[in-house]
C-alpha cells in the first residue's frame, strides 16, 4: 500500500473512522442503558432495605453515591455512543474507572453482611427478626451484590474499549509521523541520454 492510501491522522479533539468503528463495537449506548438500570434498581432495592430493622443502615446509605456515580457513567456512555468523539471517550474511561473503584467498595461493604446474622451484631434491646424477613433481607443484600458484580464487569469492559480506541489513535498518529519523516526515495531521471554501445571491428 501506498503513501496516500494511508488514513490521515485525526484531528484535535476527533477520532478516525477505525477508532469509531472500533468503540461502536463495545456497543456504549447498550452498556450505557444497562449501567442506568442497574443505577435505578439499586436505589429501588436500597430504600426497601432502610425500611427494614437491619443493623448496617449506613452501609446501605452509600449505596446512594454509587448510584449516583453509576448514573452519570451510564449516560456519558450512551452519549458517547450516539456522538462519539475524543473528549467523550476519556470522560468515560475516567467515569468507569471511578464506578470500578465505586461498586468494589461497595462489594466489599455488603458481603460482610450475607448472610444475614441478627446475633452477630450484639444489639440486646433490638427486636427478634422472624425467619421470613431475615429470608428477605437476605435476597435484597444477594441482589444488590450480583448488581455490583454486573456494573463491575460493565465498567471493565468500557475501560478496554475505551484504551483500545486510544492506542489505535497513538499507533495511527506515530505511523503518519513516520512517514512523513521519512525521505522520498532518489528516482533517476528518465530521460537520461545512455551512452551510445561500443562496436568493435576485426579486420580479417
């Protein structure tokens, strides 16, 4: 392949067309929604368990920053997704790298907390849990946990598109770089008069 059938380098702030190609296939509007589900059915599931007795009512309440920082991380993704650019992209590398951080805080906080053990936290004048609500909680905190897990494998997924479409930036930029540095090759001229052959005659 030639020189110009190089694809030029991006301009400032744009992306090429094989680095659109290459984040459209994380499919970011998709993932986006999905985070802002899991954003929406987390707090859902969080208020339902601070109206239950329960011990860690404030583990429950940074839930709620969670699901703040999963929102914005979704909705920069879909608009990502529909308009696709150079500043988008590193704001949702930098977003999901924060959710990562975010929902393995927050994994860390509800797994001590499952299974559900009233006796385990030593509160003499609480009242006495039946076996049912125990069973609920139980399935609130095993949901929430499974969200977590998602929203983590979602925001590992994004980060990964998200350098792959920046190295493929970097390698096209330090290719064009290159060869434009490089220097054109000496062809001779065409027109170049040859000297006339040498003819050598023997007499007998």
């Amino acid at each position: 392949m030639g020189i110009d059938s190089e694809e030029p380098a991006p301009p400032d702030g744009g992306l090429t067309v094989k680095q659109v190609d290459a984040f459209q296939k994380g499919e970011p509007k998709t993932l986006g929604g999905i985070q802002i589900i899991i954003a929406a059915l987390t707090l859902c599931l969080s208020v339902t368990l601070l109206h239950q007795e329960i011990h860690f009512t404030g583990d429950i309440k940074t839930l709620f920053v969670v699901v703040v920082q999963f929102i914005l991380s979704g909705a920069a993704f879909v608009h990502a997704g529909r308009k696709p650019s150079l500043f988008w992209v590193k704001a949702t590398l930098v977003l999901n790298l924060v959710s990562a951080a975010f929902a393995t805080a927050a994994l860390g906080l509800l797994s001590k907390h499952l299974p559900y053990r009233q006796d385990s936290y030593h509160c003499e004048l609480c009242r006495r849990l039946e076996y049912a609500t125990v069973l609920l909680i139980d399935g609130i905190v095993g949901t929430l946990v499974l969200f977590l897990v998602l929203e983590l494998l979602i925001c590992i997924t994004a980060m990964l598109f998200g350098l792959n479409v920046l190295a493929n930036g970097a390698l096209q930029v330090a290719t064009g770089t290159q060869i434009r540095s490089s220097p054109p090759a000496q062809v001779p001229p065409s027109n170049a008069a040859t000297p006339p052959p040498v003819i050598e005659v023997t007499q007998p």
